[in-house]
C-alpha cells in the first residue's frame, strides 16, 4: 500500500550527490523519481527507486545515512482541480503535509508523494477524494 | 588482586618517609651529575644537604619542557651514555623533540608500573592483550608491551593499521584486553560492528590513554563493547604510560608515587594547591637514574585525593584530566576547553564522540563551529527534525560554553578517524 522511499542525507560539497548516483547505478538500481530538500549546509535527497532495501544497504555501505520511509503515492488525473480535490479531503480529516513532490508515470497520469503527519488517515483522504493509489510495485518499476 | 601490595597499599607515613629518602638521594644525584640542576640549584643558593624529607620538596626549581629542549637530546642525562639502553622521543608541534633516555632499570620500574596497572584493570596472565598503540618512538607501544610481558600476558604487538585484521586477530586469538587510545577503540568499535563480530569476540579490558577523555565517553564505549574500559595516563618524560590508571572503582587514577612524586599547583603562582583542588599537575621521578626530572611541569589540569580507594591501595588518585593548559582555547575572551564539548554532546546522546571543533576569527571576532556526525539512531529525513536536532545541539553546547556556537551537521564517518590521538581542535586564529 505504501511507497517505500529511501532518504538520504547528503552534505553541500563538491561529488556527494555525485557519489550518491553513482553508488545506486553501480549496483543496477534505477532511480524513478528524486528531490532534494536543501538547507545551507547539507541536502535532504528522496527518492523512489527500484529496489528500496538493496538501495538503502548499498548507500549506507558506502558510508551514508539512509533511511526508508512509508510515503503515499497518488495518481492524479489530468483534469483541473485534481490535486486541489485531494488536498481538501487531507485537510478535512486534520492531517498536515511534511513534504510533498510530482513524477510522470507516462500516460495520461500524472503521479505524486505524499509524506503526511498521519500515513493511515492520509490513505482515507485519497479514497474519499475518488483517487486511486500508486501501489509499491507500480511505483518501483516505472 | 594486587601487584605490589608492600608498595601500593602502604601505609602514608612510611611512604612519604620512604620518597622523603628517595628524593634526598635523587637530589644528591642531579646535583653532581646534572649540569643543569647544580647551575640551578646555585642559584637559588640550594644545596643537597636542604633536602632530607618529602616536604622539602617546595623548594627545588621547576623543569618545563622548553629546559628539555634547549638540552636536547642528551644534556640532562646524570649517566654515562654508555648505560643509557633506549631513547625515545615526542614529536613536538614547535620546534625540536623532547628526547628521554633510560637505563636497565628504568626500563625495569616502568614495566613494573605498567604491570601494576594491568592488574588493577584485573588483567593476569591467562589475559591475551593486543597492543594498538604505535610502536616507535612514541612511549605507548613499547610502554604497555613490556609491563603486558613482564605480568606474563600473551601479548601481541598489534601497533596501528590494519583494523580489520586487528578485529579477525581479536577474534583468532581471543583476546581479552586491547591497550589503544581511546578514539581508536571507538573506530574499532565501528569495525567490529561492521563486521558484526560483537558475539564472537572475548574481549573484556580496555586500556585506554595518550589523550584526554570524558567519563561520559568511557561509559559509552563500556556499553556498546560490554567491556571494562580504565584510564592509563603517562608522559614520556617522565616514563610513558604508567604513571598512573584507575582501578575497578574508577575514582580518580591511583598515581605510581614511589617512583613518581605528584604535586598539585598553581599553573599561575606555581604556589602547591591544597588536596581536591584543581591545579597543574607536577612530577618528580624520585628513583629514575638516565634522566631524572625535577618538579616537571606537566601542563595537565586536574587535582589529587590522597584518601585510601576501596580497592585497598593507599596510592594518591588524581582526578580524571580537565584538560591540558595548553590545550585550552580562549575565544572570545571564555576559556574553553574541547572535554567540555565532548562531554555535553554525549550527554545528549543524540550525537557520536565524533566531533571536530573549527575556531576562526571573522571580523576581529572569534568564531566556533563544531561539526558533528549524525548518527543512525536519530537520523531523520525530516528537514525539520534535523534542524530542531541543530538547535538543540547548539543550545546545550552555548550553556556548557558560556559561547555561541555554530553547530554543523555532516555525514557519518565523514571525520576522520585517528589511530593515535584524534585532531579534534582546528583553529585557524593561528594561521594568520
Ligand atoms: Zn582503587
């Protein structure tokens, strides 16, 4: 049900990132989707990949904090207000969004990542919102 | 058990009779067969003869390390050369090393040290002890080896390296014990960890010196290696490590006063400091015979009990080190001091010991940033979290420093890990 998403945290210097993707090509894990919340000092990366756990003992191999955390994934359909629908239904049952961020499955649908206070209530909001979940396996090999 | 039980638990008045004769004889000795001490005793208008108990001590000259260099390498020696069996020496960060000699049996009384002290760590001879200090001209390696062999341990001279082979050794072995500083057992304690040999390892006595460490931390290392781990504290100038270790009860480091006498002053007025109070540490190696020191001014902070130790030894303890004075920054006009800093991160427990502490001047005004690794445990991927981690961090190291302080998060292992003793002071002031 839930979207297993590895974090890592990298600091803002020359070749982190670098060695980050690098470290995940190496071992054959395709990455699906990424963002990168910065600070001035370091970077917080998350990521979908194709194999959460390989990715998350590879990385720490190398010396990484990594972490896998349960997101929500969302399919949203190319229509206005899709997003807005979604967000009202969260807000309604009380949950607030820590993070969120947007990948393209091909198609016609668009997709994202919800990380929310409540992962559980969050998955009534997407069902009382008429939207369907992008379940892990769907995620993991797009 | 005890080693030496005549020597460690006699009785104050028969010791301090006894060094009051060792000294007088020790005086009597560097009088006429060191330069150095008669120009110095004649100026002060000392002669040996004003010497015959313990507390005449006060009024003997002071030795520092720069008198140590401006003899280098062997102008303080009270014997012919020719008895001299080993040198070794001290890098200094300025300048010349500080050289030390030793004869046969100074060799022999720094061993017994030695020994004394791996008994008191409850180490005997079924122990397997791997020594990790380096090997050389640094007092650690030969130092621990010698009083390891001489109480009849398997010793093995592991020196510095390879740590994964030490870690398989430890394994191979069984070794019970590991003599090292204490930020190497740390980072061996990583290698153990990551080759998941916790349950297979004996091992059960650490001997950890050669650099400053908190108690904090020394509890930290006992839990996650299920060991004992003691504190050994030693100079080379005086012998190395041996001069004093804590016992079973770690209540300050029972001090080897029959061959080296401890006093406590005033590292301003140089005025003795009564029993409790924190002063410099001073040494006089009462029965040393290639170059035996007078009133060395060690430059460690910390303070002496004289009380008897439930272990039974009369030996004087001297409390846990609150730094060096050289060690000591001043920034901001606040003296600082970098066990403080570890001692409030691992009081947090949030954090790991490592730490890398980075003063610099930023407009004619003192900066300290202090980077710390963020560790498994409370990693989040909450930018959030981590930054609430940032201030907090910050805010308990402002009230123990009485100084502002940028806290830095970086990744894990990405301090580097020492063999020997850790760099955990970068300033930059001095640069410029
Ligand atoms: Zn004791």
């Amino acid at each position: 049900m839930y979207v297993k998403q590895l974090s890592v945290f990298i600091e803002n210097r020359e070749g982190r990132m670098e060695k980050v993707t690098e470290t995940l090509a190496k071992n054959n894990i395709n990455i699906v989707c990424i963002s990168l919340a910065d600070t001035s000092e370091y970077g917080m990366l998350r990521m979908i990949v194709s194999d959460p756990e390989e990715g998350k003992r590879v990385l720490k191999e190398e010396g990484f904090s990594a972490m896998l955390t349960d997101v929500v994934g969302v399919k949203l359909p190319h229509y206005f207000g899709a997003l807005n629908k979604l967000t009202r239904e969260m807000s309604a049952l009380g949950l607030n969004i820590e993070y969120m961020y947007a990948f393209t499955s091909g198609g016609d649908n668009a997709s994202i990542i919800i990380k929310s206070s409540d992962n559980v209530k969050a998955l009534d909001a997407v069902k009382n919102a008429g939207l369907s979940l992008v379940v892990p396996e769907e995620a993991y090999s797009l | 058990m005890i080693w030496n039980e005549s020597r460690e638990c006699m009785s104050r008045d028969e010791m301090m009779t006894m060094q009051g004769k060792r000294l007088a004889k020790q005086v009597n000795n560097v009088y006429h067969n060191v330069e150095f001490y008669r120009k110095k005793m004649q100026q002060l208008g000392i002669e040996p003869g004003d010497i015959t108990r313990i507390e005449d001590i006060s009024k003997l000259p002071y030795t520092t390390k720069d008198d140590l260099r401006d003899n280098y390498p062997f102008g303080l020696l009270a014997v012919p050369q020719s008895q001299i069996v080993r040198v070794h020496a001290s890098s200094g960060t300025t300048g010349k090393a500080t050289v030390v000699s030793y004869t046969r049996k100074d060799i022999e009384v720094w061993s017994e040290c030695v020994t004394r002290e791996l008994v008191m760590c409850g180490l005997g001879i079924d122990d397997v002890i791997q020594v990790a200090y380096g090997y050389g001209l640094f007092t650690g390696g030969l130092g621990l080896h010698y009083g390891a062999e001489n109480l009849g341990c398997t010793t093995v001279p592991m020196s510095t390296g390879n740590t994964k082979r030490l870690v398989t050794m430890m394994e191979d072995f069984g070794a019970t014990a590991i003599a090292c500083t204490p930020s190497y057992l740390l980072h061996i304690g990583e290698v153990i960890e990551e080759m998941n040999a916790l349950d297979r390892i004996k091992l059960k006595v650490a001997i950890c010196g050669a650099e400053p460490w908190t108690e904090t931390m020394r509890l930290q290392i006992e839990e996650k290696l299920h060991i004992h781990a003691h504190d050994i504290y030693g100079l080379s100038e005086i012998c190395g490590p041996g001069v004093a270790a804590d016992c079973i009860y770690h209540k300050g480091l029972h001090v080897q006063e029959d061959h080296y006498y401890p006093e406590i002053v005033s590292p301003d007025t140089l005025n003795p400091i009564a029993d409790g109070e924190v002063g410099e540490l001073v040494f006089t190696t009462l029965t040393k015979e290639g170059m035996p020191l007078i009133r060395y001014r060690t430059k460690d902070l910390t303070s002496i009990d004289r009380t008897p130790c439930e272990c039974g030894r009369t030996l004087p303890r001297i409390s846990r080190f609150k730094g060096r004075t050289d060690d000591m920054l001043i920034i901001r006009g606040v003296n600082v001091f970098p066990s403080q800093v570890e001692a409030a991160l691992l009081e947090m427990g949030e954090v790991t010991p490592h730490y890398l502490m980075i003063v610099d001047r930023v407009n004619n005004l003192d900066t300290l940033e202090v980077q710390v690794e963020v560790e498994e445990r409370f990693f989040s991927d909450e930018v959030k979290e981590l930054e609430n981690l940032t201030k907090k961090i910050s805010a308990v190291l402002q009230s123990a420093l009485q100084i502002a302080v940028k806290v830095k998060l970086v990744e894990p292992r990405s301090l580097e890990r020492s063999m020997g003793k850790a760099v955990r002071v970068i300033d930059k002031r001095k640069l410029v």
